[in-house]
C-alpha cells in the first residue's frame, strides 16, 4: 500500500527546504551589497570632505591652489540653470501631459508621441548635449550662456515630468470631472479647476525629481560650454556660468592629489541639496496623497 | 430673491442676456484655443526627437566628406590628432565597459528583485526598496569621483598591474549604478506575476525558491530580458564614470585592466578640449554620437519590442 515512501520524500524535502534557505541568504546579500556600497561612498566622502567644508568653500570661487577653492560660482551656476530649466520643462511638460490625457484621442498620433517620448527618455545625456551644442550654442549663436544650458537640460527631463504628470492626471477620478461637467462647466474649465488641483502634488514630485536630475547631469553641460573655471558670477540668463557637477569634474582631473579632499567637500554640497530637494517631494507626496 | 439681486446689478434681463453671451463667446474661443497650444507643446517633444536626428546627421555627413566610411568602420586605430579615425577601438572600449557593467549589474539587480519580490515581508521591503532609489539618484559625476579614489586602489591591491584609469573599475561602478534600474524594473515583472500562479506552485509543494525560478521567473520573463535591454542602453551611454575612471587611450583590446576610451568619453574629452568650430574632430564628435545614438536606440527599441511582444497574458 506504501505507495509514497515517507522517508525518500522527507529526505528530498530537506535537501529541497536547505537550498531555499541558502537562495534566500543568497538573494540576501546581493540586494546588501548596494547598500554597503552606498554606505563606504558616503563614508569615504564625509571623511574626506568635512574637513575641507568650511565657510570659505561656500564662498569662494575655484582656485589653482586646493586650500583657497570654493564652490560658490557652481552653487550659484546651478541655481541659474535651474530658473531656466524648471519654467519650460513645468509648462511643456505638463501642457503635453494634459493633451495626451484629457485631448488627444486615442490615435496613432497619441501613441506616436507616447513612443517617442519613451524613447527620448532612453536617449543618453550627452546626445542632448550635441543638441543643445548645435541648436542652442551654434544656430542660434547663443554662445556658452546659462540660458543654453538650462535649455538642454530642460530638454533632457522632459520626458520625467510628462510621465510623471501623466500619471498623475490619470489618477484624478472620473466622477470629479462627471461632476463638474453635470455643473455645466466646459472642458478647459474642468481641466483647470479640477484635474489641476487634484494632480498639482504628483506633478509637484515629478517636477523636482526631473530638477533633482537635471542638477546632477554633467555631460550635457560640459557639451554646451559650461565654464570650469569662472570668477564672477552669473548676473542673468545671459552670462557665462558653471555648476556643481562641473566645479567636482574639474576638481576630479586636477592633477594635484589634495583636490580630493574639494572634490568631497562639492560632493557634500550637492548631495545635500539633492537631499533636500527628494525630502520635499516625499513631504509633498505625503501631505497630499490622502486628499482624493 | 432673483428679481432684487438683478437690481442690485443695475441691469435688465434682456442685458443681462447680452453679457452672458458675451462671456459664452470668449469662453468657446479659449475652448478652441487651448487644445491648440497644448498641441503644439505636444508636438515640441517630436521637434526635438527630430532635432537631434538633424544635428547628428547633418554634421555626420560633414564628417564623411573629410573621412572615409569605410576606413571609419573597419579601422581599429583612433588617433583624431593624427588623422585616423576607425571608431571599432571606441566600440571595443564601450562593449569592455557595458560588458563589465552587465556582469555585475545583471546578478545583483535580478537578485535584489526576487528577493524584494519573493522574499521580504512588506516591513523590510519598505525599508529596503528607498534605500535602492537613492543610489539610482546620486548624480554620476559622484560615482566617477568613487571609482577613481576608491574602487581603483582597492582593486589596485588585488590586480598587480592595473592601470591607473582601467574598465575594470569604472566597469563594476557602472554596474553598481544600474543595479536599482535592472531590481526595480525586474521587481515590477515579477509582481504583475498573478498570485495564484504561486499559490498553485505552493500548493503542490514546490518551495519559495523552486517557485519563484520554475512559475514566477519564466512568467515575468519579458519583462526581465527587457530591463536587461534597458540596463544595457544606459551603460553604453554612461559618460562621466568613464570619462573620469577610464582613461582616454583608445585602443582595440579587450584587457580590463588596462586604460581605455569609450564613444562618450571620447566626446567629454574633445568637448573639454581645445577643438576649433568646424575641424574635423569637431565633426567627429558627431559620427561618434550618431553610432553610440544608433546603438541605444536599437537597445531602446529591442527592450519595448520583447516587453510587447512576448509578454505573457494572464
């Protein structure tokens, strides 16, 4: 009657239960390693970096010598990059978001969009770069200002802020829109009054992790002429600039070793700035997720 | 209560009918007109799709009528300052690099995935997961500045003989770098795997492991070879690791531990470099992006198609 013998079967079965075990560290330790990585990254950057992170640094320019360099022209420079880039990639991003959304029909063009956003997004950074060289710096003979720089990168992240307004707008119930529409209000009207406000956090978020982004790249700006050395600041759109990423690129190539030690303390800076700007958007999300 | 408002108004009905159409008629024009302008924002993301496509080819076809294409495509020595483009020494330093990357970032992404899909509880998960999105956050400039002070001396002490810049490090940062990319997307197939495929599987005795690599794996497997795609499309466009951990040295070789030049960290170094408008290695730069452009494309492309394509239905 012993069709099933109880002891081959429980001898396969902890062999079996064993190597699920072991899987499991297995899988284990490959999802720490990223985290001891980023840990001996920030270990290493804090020891190198808190020492050179001083008062002088905030505001000083950059400088042949690693004692007196600054990051001052870069904090400033990024911050300029940024007055350009967030108001076009906002309005353009979030314009084509509500078309393809609330407008479009479901076509071939829609989809044809769609696609080419996707793939835009998958474009590496430095292509823009060329772009925003021939385009920007070239045809419109813009020169190697702020306004052609923030333009490319503005150019970069638009596909983020899309999907991410998208995605939002897409979120916003129907019954909101029925609603308003049973009141008599018009399309636009719905848009603007309902679907906005009910997505403005997501788009919020999407828009400064798209920031967040843009303030990290370094290829695109290296293409368009960001300088990496600068003494005076940027006064307008219109003027010579540099940013964070670029200063630690330059301090990462000078030949001296002690620039090290600067090229830490930038990377403090701008990670905590990138710090910042991710707690705001987790803040936004969080505040506002409950509402609908 | 109508009556004594219109009053208070100071208008009669037939004005009052008049200023309403009035207002209807501003309202119909805004109507018409803002699906209009969001077209035309729409329609700026094609502009730059074909922006980019223009610059790039345009400026290729300058380069061509300076080089030839058969010496550019064949050649294995890339010297610009000497006159001798053959892009297969770039090509050959971009696949060392991807390859490396991919090394690393393969095992380790699909192996975060199952465990954050398969094996953590929700707690550790929730811990676990932002922690991954961070390092997929930090700008890539900051992982070149590690590969260069960190990774490299570590590995310096293992492999005698390494070279300062080497693909071997600026490889494995690379890889590091996409690991969350290849984890989240993996994780995102695995999870639109339906429950009760595992149940099923469960319920017949299988283990977590037996599961999640016979029923779960070969359910979400488009969507995993697709983020392997992706993953290998951001690795070959990866600029400032290799520009900065890599070295400059375009050679044909498949040595790791020696100093190479990718496609990117060629146009980084032109672009930082004292390179006149309109020379030849000005429009250099361009060919060179077009063929690192074609190649994230069709990476691009093979990932949609293998996620549309073979996705299983359930």
């Amino acid at each position: 009657m012993a069709l099933i013998n109880k002891d081959t079967v429980s001898n396969k079965m902890s062999g079996r239960i064993l190597k699920n075990k072991i899987a499991k560290v297995i899988f284990f330790i490959a999802t720490i390693i990223g985290l001891l990585f980023l840990g001996a990254l920030a270990y290493r950057i804090l020891t190198q970096g808190l020492g050179s992170l001083d008062m002088d640094f905030l505001t000083g320019f950059t400088s042949q010598s690693p004692d007196r360099a600054g990051i001052k022209a870069g904090v400033i420079g990024s911050l300029w990059l940024m007055s350009v880039t967030a108001p076009v990639t906002l309005i353009i991003g979030v314009a084509t978001a509500i078309y393809l959304e609330e407008y479009a029909k479901r076509g071939r063009f829609t989809r044809f969009i769609q696609i080419n956003l996707q793939n835009l997004a998958g474009v590496p950074s430095i292509v823009f770069g060329l772009l925003g060289l021939t385009i920007f710096v070239y045809i419109f003979k813009t020169g190697e200002i702020v306004l052609a720089g923030g333009l490319t990168l503005g150019l970069l992240v638009l596909p983020v802020i899309v999907v991410a307004a998208q995605e939002s707008i897409r979120s916003v119930p129907n019954e909101l829109r029925e609603a308003s529409y049973g009141m008599g209000a018009t399309k636009w009207q719905t848009v603007r009054r309902i679907v906005l406000p009910a997505a403005i956090p997501g788009i919020l978020t999407g828009g400064i992790l798209a920031l967040s982004r843009a303030i990290g790249e370094t290829a695109p700006l290296l293409l368009v002429g960001a300088a990496t050395a600068i003494f005076t600041l940027p006064s307008g759109i219109f003027d010579p600039y540099t940013a964070m990423p670029i200063q630690i690129y330059s301090w990462t190539k000078a030949p001296q070793p002690e620039f090290e030690y600067v090229a830490s303390a930038g990377i403090i800076v701008l990670l905590v700035i990138l710090l910042l700007l991710n707690s705001i958007a987790v803040f936004i999300r969080n505040k506002f997720s409950k509402r609908l | 209560m109508d009556s004594s408002k219109n009053k208070q108004d100071g208008l009669s009905v037939s004005e009052r009918i008049e200023k309403n159409k009035q207002s209807n008629s501003s309202t119909a024009f805004v109507e018409k007109l803002v699906p209009k302008l969001l077209l035309m924002c729409a329609t700026l993301s094609v502009l730059v799709t074909i922006g980019i496509l223009y610059t790039l080819l345009s400026e290729t076809f300058t380069f061509f009528s300076e080089v030839s294409v058969i010496e550019f495509f064949t050649s294995t020595h890339w010297n610009p300052w000497r006159d001798s483009y053959g892009i297969l020494s770039l090509i050959s330093g971009t696949l060392l690099i991807t390859v490396t990357a991919m090394i690393i970032a393969i095992p380790l992404g699909v192996a975060s995935a199952i465990f954050l899909s398969e094996y953590a509880s929700d707690k550790v998960r929730r811990f676990l997961k932002p922690i991954l999105e961070v390092l997929a956050g930090i700008p890539t400039v900051v992982y070149g500045f590690f590969a260069l002070t960190f990774v490299t001396p570590m590995l310096e002490k293992i492999i005698p003989g390494l070279s300062f810049f080497n693909a071997l490090s600026a490889g494995i940062v690379v890889g590091i770098m996409i690991v969350p990319m290849v984890a989240s997307l993996t994780e995102d197939a695995m999870g639109a795997v339906p429950n009760v495929l595992r149940e099923g599987a469960m319920a017949l005795g299988a283990t977590r492991l037996e599961t999640t690599i016979k029923v779960v794996i070969p359910a979400a497997l488009s969507g995993i070879i697709a983020s392997f795609a992706l993953a290998i499309s951001r690795a070959i466009g990866e600029t400032m690791i290799v520009a900065i951990a890599a070295g400059a040295t375009p050679k044909f070789s498949f040595d790791p531990t020696q100093s190479i030049q990718t496609m990117t960290g060629y146009i980084v170094q032109v672009s930082t470099g004292d390179v006149s408008y309109g020379s030849t290695i000005y429009y250099s730069i361009y060919a060179v992006g077009t063929t690192l452009f074609v190649f994230t494309l069709i990476m691009n492309l093979l990932a949609q198609y293998i996620s549309r394509r073979f996705r299983e239905e359930y």
